[in-house]
C-alpha cells in the first residue's frame, strides 16, 4: 500500500512516491514484453509444426504480457501482484508440458527464478506476501520441477524433439538474462537509494528543507491555522514531494532532523505571527514521525526548539499517525503527556485506518481527530461510508474533541460534512499547500475581503 506517512508531510491527495512507481513500472514493462515476445515466437513455432494443441499455452502467455503493459501505467502493488500470479500460472502450465524426454532436460521452470527475484526486489518488505511468501512459493515450485516431482503432471504428448533441444538452449538463455536485468535493476535501485540517503543526511545542514503550509478553516470560512508540509529542495534545484524521500528518511534516521527542522520553520513562524493581530492567535500543526517518538530525547529535542524560537506551545499541535500507536503505546503515550504539560495539543491522524480501539483513544492525550481524506472521497457516493464518517465525526463529539475533515475538494462534501457535525476542514476547495510568503499573502487577501464584507453591512 502506499506510505500513508508520506502522504501527510505531503498534503497531496493519492500520491505514490515516484522511486517505487518507476521500478514498479520498469519491472512490468520488462515482464510485458518478455511474456509477449516469448509467447508469439513459441506459439508460431508449434504452429509451424502442425502442433496447434501446444501453441494454445503460449496465447495465455501473451495475454499476461499484455496485461503487464497495461497495468505498467498505474505501476502500483496491485497491478504488480495480479501481473506475477499471472506470468506463474503461466510457467508452471508450460513447465507441465515441457516434461524430460531422453538427453533433453526441462527448461520452462527456469522462468520462475526472474519471478522470484522480481517479486522480491521489487515488493516492499511491508508487503510480506509479494516480497517473500510468493517467491518462496515461485522457488518451492521451481524445485518441485527440477527434481521431477511433478512429472506426473505432463501430458501423454510432448514437442518434437529438434524443438525441445532448440528450447531448452534458449529458454535457458533468456531466463538466465531476465535473471541478469531482474539484478541489475536492484543494483540501480539500490545505488539510488544510497545516493538519496547521502543527500538526505546533508539536507538539514546544506538549507534544503522547505516548509509549505495549507490552510485550515471552519465552515464559515475563519481560518483557525495551517498544517506544515515538507519539501526537499534537492542540489540540482529539483523540488521533491515527501512521497519521494520520506521514507528512505524514516529507514535512514534522517527524519529525526528533518522533523525538527520542519518543526523549527514552524515555530519561527509563530514568532513572526505573534507581533501581527490577524495571525497571532493562529495555529500551526506539525506531523511527527513514529521514527522520531523511539527517540529518548524525543521530549527534549521538541521542547528545546520551541523555546529557542520562543513560539507559544499553546499554539503548535503535532499531528501523530494511528499506526505510531500500534508499538510500545504506554511510552508513546507518557511522551505526549510530557509535551502536553508544556501546552502542545496533540491531533490523531487519518483516524478511522489504523489500530487504535476507543479503549486506547480514551487514554491519548489528543484534542483532535483527523478525518483521512479516504472516508470524505468515499462518503459523497456511498451510503456505509457517510454513516462511518459520522460516527467518526460523533466520536469525536462524545470524547470533547474536535473533528477536522482532510481532503475536501468539493462543495458537495463540505456539506455533507457540515450536514454530519463537522465544521473544520483542510483540502483544495479552501487552499493548496503553498510556500510562507504565498500563504502571508493569502492571509492577507482574506483579511482585505472580510474588512470590504463588513463596510458593506
């Protein structure tokens, strides 16, 4: 599934971080054409030689490389998953009829060691079924035909011999070169990873992190703060969405510093705040990462930027994820305490995907609750998911918290929203993320509208 924390620093709607959907798609591309190719030379092949039954396989095989191609334009897990139980249930009722005769060994089965390297290097290590319950199944099954265990499977017919001997000569070649492009893609992958970990460990120090920030409002339109979105602005001036480099961040440990960096702008700009009447009493919400809570100087890093920018606590909430919560819960929750009884508020994230029960929600330090934007898409067309999204929102009533929806695009779900009891939204039908003077300059345009409202009462 997509990295849900990297969707939060970035404020964007349904974003896959770009590095994974190019290998994603790279990978499927390699599989479409290979399927294809291979499936039209061997299906005219049999063809050729008045063995129509035996081309019949080779179509199937086809029809998967096709499939590859077209799924390689979405480049998402899903579409990677249904392409490879398609390209093994292609090779194993090839490597069925591709049974041993005399000298000339089996080789269709061959084709199941670049499946299994794809899978595994291409799947993140989340997802346990693709990177590692399916190539152990594609390796198991390779053995079960190497040693002969599935013989029994073969049909009473088999290809003639010259094609067998010419077959086995090839196919060995080409898997063993799908294995090849399968090794050096990961290469690739890997010294891209590298590279990117290198220039994230320099990013705070070289001035590279840049802070967008979108507007939260009420349903009369008050903005009441914003929420502090991450960039990276790279060497070469290439500006980054979160989804390309946060959670190479997260497993390198280069998000403790970007956290307090980002953490750092937003204090300076509460300072800055502070000396203006229209922004003074604005609040400004700040994500944290599960990665930075393991920290045991989490509580004193935090506490020690807020005071250097000599920003109000009473006016930063930070924003933490369900899923911080599904580990060590107890420290996780003696951290928010401490920073609660310096005047932090605490918000829960994309509440309603993680795994937090009511029970665990009762002893959280929180003040509010965010809406994932998926419930809001979700609840404009279906019934179950508007009743959902107002017991979320109800929720929140019972437990004398507050309700923000994210995501909203739509006049239509602002007002099912404000229909269901929530008055407090962030989404593109109020403000995109934009860079500080951007947002001074949207502040400033709003205040200059109301103040020309109110003359004409």
């Amino acid at each position: 599934m997509p990295n849900r924390a990297a969707r939060k620093w970035q404020g964007l709607p349904k974003f896959q971080e770009a590095p994974r959907r190019r290998k994603i798609g790279t990978i499927l591309k390699l599989a479409g054409v290979s399927c294809i190719l291979l499936g039209l030379g061997w299906a005219a092949c049999y063809l050729y030689v008045d063995r129509a039954e035996l081309a019949a396989p080779f179509f199937g095989v086809m029809a998967v490389g096709v499939l590859a191609l077209a799924r390689s334009r979405r480049a998402d897990a899903t579409s990677l998953l249904i392409v490879a139980h398609g390209v093994f249930l292609s090779v194993v009722g090839v490597a069925v009829i591709d049974a041993p005769i005399a000298w000339v060994p089996r080789s269709g089965h061959l084709f199941l060691l670049p499946l299994a390297a794809g899978a595994a290097f291409t799947f993140d290590a989340r997802e346990r079924y693709g990177s590692l319950v399916f190539p152990l199944v594609c390796l198991a099954t390779f053995a079960a035909f190497a040693i002969g265990a599935l013989d029994f499977l073969a049909p009473g017919t088999s290809p003639p011999i010259e094609v067998r001997v010419w077959g086995a000569r090839s196919n060995t070649a080409i898997a063993m070169t799908l294995l090849a492009a399968i090794f050096a893609i990961y290469r690739k992958d890997i010294g891209n990873r590298l590279r990117l970990e290198r220039e994230l460990g320099r990013s705070v120090r070289n001035g590279e992190i840049e802070v967008h920030y979108q507007p939260q409002v009420r349903g009369n339109g008050v903005v009441t703060g914003v929420e502090a979105l991450v960039r990276w602005r790279r060497p070469s001036g290439e500006l980054l969405p979160p989804g390309a480099f946060i959670a190479q961040a997260e497993e390198s440990g280069a998000i403790r510093d970007i956290g307090l960096e980002v953490l750092r702008q937003a204090c300076d700009l509460l300072a800055q705040w502070a000396s203006q009447a229209e922004t003074r009493d604005l609040r400004v919400a700040v994500n944290i990462s599960p990665i930075q809570l393991l920290d045991d100087g989490f509580v004193a890093a935090i506490s020690a930027v807020i005071r250097d920018a000599g920003a109000n606590p009473a006016l930063i909430e930070l924003e933490l994820t369900e899923s911080a919560l599904s580990a060590e819960t107890a420290e996780t929750i003696e951290k928010m305490k401490a920073l609660e009884a310096l005047g932090v508020t605490w918000a829960l994230d994309d509440f309603g995907t993680g795994f937090s029960g009511l029970s665990t929600l009762r002893t959280l330090p929180v003040c509010k609750l965010k809406i994932d934007r998926n419930f809001v898409d979700e609840a404009t067309t279906q019934e179950r998911a508007q009743h959902l999204l107002g017991k979320i929102v109800e929720i929140s009533q019972v437990m004398g918290m507050s309700a923000l929806a994210e995501g909203v695009e739509t006049s239509a779900q602002r007002d099912l929203l404000v229909g269901l009891g929530c008055d407090h939204f962030q989404g593109y039908l109020f403000a995109r993320p934009m860079p500080k003077d951007a947002l001074e300059q949207w502040i400033n345009a709003r205040v200059e509208l109301s103040l020309v409202d109110t003359s004409l009462l």
